[in-house]
C-alpha cells in the first residue's frame, strides 16, 4: 500500500506537470478572459475600415478599444459648434459590431486643444463661468451621443506635474482646482451608467504617484463616482523594475478603484529624456537615437519578449484589481514611438511587428496564465 505522503507527492507533482503541459491561449482576449480584458488603440485607417490587416488582429486578438485621436478635442470639437462625429461614430459601431469594451478618449486634457476653447470672440482669455459652460457643452454633446455605448471614459488626462501637484493647464489657471471635479459631474450626469476614469502617466515614480492618489481620494471625498485610475505604461526595456511596476499596481489599488494599464507599449531604442510621455516634447533626429533601422536583433527581440512576460505576471498576479490592460497600437508600424520624441526613427515597441507578424512578445504574453499554474 501506498503511504499518504508519497499519495501527496505523486498529486503534487501530477499537477505540477499538467500546469507546465497547459496549453496557452492563441488570443489575448482568451488568455486573460476572466482576469482583465485587453485592449488595443486603433487609428482612423482601422476605424475607417481601409486597414484590414490591422482589422484582422484588432478583432482575433483583443476585447476592448481606444481611440487613439478621433475623440481628442482638436479632431470631434474643431470649431466652436461644429463637431465632427464622422470616425468616432464608425469607432463605436465597430466596438459594439465586435462586441467589445468601449473607451472614450479623453474629454478633457491640457494638449490637443484648439486654442478657441479658452478664449472669447475677442481673443481674450475666457472667465471662469464660460470655461465651465464650454467644458460642460462639450461633455454633454460627446458622452451624451454615444450614452449606453461608450463603456467607459478617460474623463481627465494626465492633470498632474512629475512632483506630484496639479499642472498649471488652462483648465487649471481659469476655473481653478474644482475643474477635476467639474468635468466628471459633467460627465456623470450626461451618463450615470459610464465608467469614469482617471489618467496619467509616469504613475511608476513615488512623488507622482502619490499625486494621482491624492487627486483620487479628492474626487472620491466630493462625491464622484470615480470608477478607474489608468496607468498609462509607456515604459521601456530597463524601467521600471517588475517591483516598481508591481509597488505602482498595489498603491493605486488601495483607494479602492480599479487598475487600468491604459497606453502600454515598451521602448527599446536608447533613452533621451526622463521618463515621461509630454507629447510637446521634440528631439533633433540623430542616426545614434536610430540603431535599429534595419531591423530589430534577436537578443533585444528576446529581452523584449521577457520584459512583456515579466510586466503581464505582475498583471496576472494582481488581477482581483485589475480592469482592462491596453497596448498603445496594433503593429509598430503605427506606433507615435516611431515619431516622439525623435521624428522618423524605427520603434518595435509592441506584440506585432511592421508586417502585422506577431512577435517574440505575442507568445511570452500569452504564456503568462497557463504558466502561473493558477488559471
């Protein structure tokens, strides 16, 4: 007869092993299905229907959507009281076509912004009053067309400096610090049934971190129904550590609101700033900033593909407070990494290569459940 113990061990081992032989998912959406759902930004060519490659991948491979800058304020809100809902209606008739979770990006943020928003018919600066009214026309219009098909919306994007305090945008210099909590009664009100979230970037650093924590519990103390706070993830092959990434997940998720990775892609041409995603910010081109032009080697494909692995276990792991993680575009064609900061280089920041082939990454990603042995 067999002992209990060596019972024990030889089911130990059984499972062990049938852990390991556990196949991996062939899309994303299947290998996180239950965990988080992930999403992926289009542009207007996938939107309007005349990339179909990317089509192809956007809808085998992910469950959620982002507009990259069809819902911008300077593209849907051009001219005042002219909007242009052309390719954000075709972007939300194709997430709800494919049956997927929708995000409206972004309602109110501090770049992208025709300069008419904050001024009179005279060129001056608007009062706060007419700030507040145009701020509240413009939600109002936006959420309120696409209320009940729109799951969720970035409400605020990226409202905070790298120490933490609040940015001296516009919005901020006219109404004063209640634009935070403006913008989401606004948008609460033209639809209760939305997800509001919060964004940012560079949330991995303590002191900014501690800002997005603060403008979360702010929002929470006036009564918002504050629903996600979103980590943008623009990160690259060295930074941060797994435990940053891990340590930022952990603190964000004790206000009490879910997690959302909102823009990921992984960068891995040389550095040439701190880390930041201030799209204002412009670096003269240079061959050295360029060394992968001709192709990306094995050895940095490898790293990248574990780089990807590492970041999506510590998802996985902390997926009871997890939401939605998003990549910042299908195919590195398409990347902005590939014209910011530097115009012109060659970027690999993301699972499908130029060719819209699936890379390195794509099958360390989905290894990432089955390997847990936890799925």
């Amino acid at each position: 007869m067999l002992r209990p113990t060596f019972l024990v061990s030889v089911l130990c081992l059984s499972g062990l092993a049938a852990a390991a032989q556990t196949p991996a998912a062939s899309t994303l959406k299947d290998a996180y299905r239950g965990a988080f759902v992930v999403g992926v930004a289009i542009n207007a060519d996938q939107i309007a229907g005349t990339d179909s490659q990317g089509i192809d991948i956007v809808t085998r491979q992910f469950n959620s959507i982002s507009p990259e800058n069809v819902m911008k304020w300077e593209r849907i809100h051009p001219a005042p009281g002219v909007y242009s809902f052309d390719l954000p209606d075709k972007y939300v008739a194709f997430g709800l076509k494919n049956h997927m979770f929708i995000v409206g990006h972004c309602l109110v943020w501090h770049a992208q912004v025709p300069d008419w928003v904050f001024k009179d018919d005279k060129g001056n600066p608007l009062t706060r009053e007419a700030l507040l009214q145009r701020m509240s026309e413009h939600i109002h219009a936006v959420v309120g067309r696409y209320k009940g098909k729109v799951n969720g919306w970035d409400v605020v994007n990226e409202a905070l400096n790298e120490d933490g305090t609040l940015r001296p945008s516009p919005w901020m210099k006219i109404i004063g610090e209640d634009y935070l909590v403006k913008a989401y009664q606004f948008a609460h009100d033209a639809d209760p049934s939305a997800q509001l979230n919060y964004n940012d970037y560079n949330l991995e650093t303590p002191a900014k971190r501690k800002g997005a924590i603060a403008l979360i519990k702010r929002l929470q103390a006036a009564g918002i129904p504050i629903n996600v706070v979103g980590n943008q993830a623009h990160l690259h092959l060295g930074w941060p550590s797994t435990e940053e990434e891990e340590a930022t997940v952990t603190d964000l998720a004790s206000t009490g609101v879910k997690v959302a990775i909102t823009e990921m892609d992984i960068d891995v041409l040389p550095r040439v700033a701190p880390n930041t995603a201030d799209v204002s910010l412009s670096i003269k081109a240079d061959p050295k900033l360029d060394p992968y032009a001709k192709g990306l080697p094995d050895e940095v494909q490898q790293a990248l593909a574990k780089r990807y692995a590492d970041l999506f276990g510590v998802y996985w792991k902390h997926r009871a407070v997890m939401s939605r993680v998003t990549l910042w575009g299908v195919t590195d064609s398409g990347s902005w990494l590939n014209d910011w900061p530097v115009k012109g280089r060659t970027s690999y920041p993301l699972l499908f290569d130029r060719s819209g082939k699936a890379k390195p990454a794509l099958d360390a990603v989905l290894r990432v459940p089955s390997q847990s042995g936890t799925r």
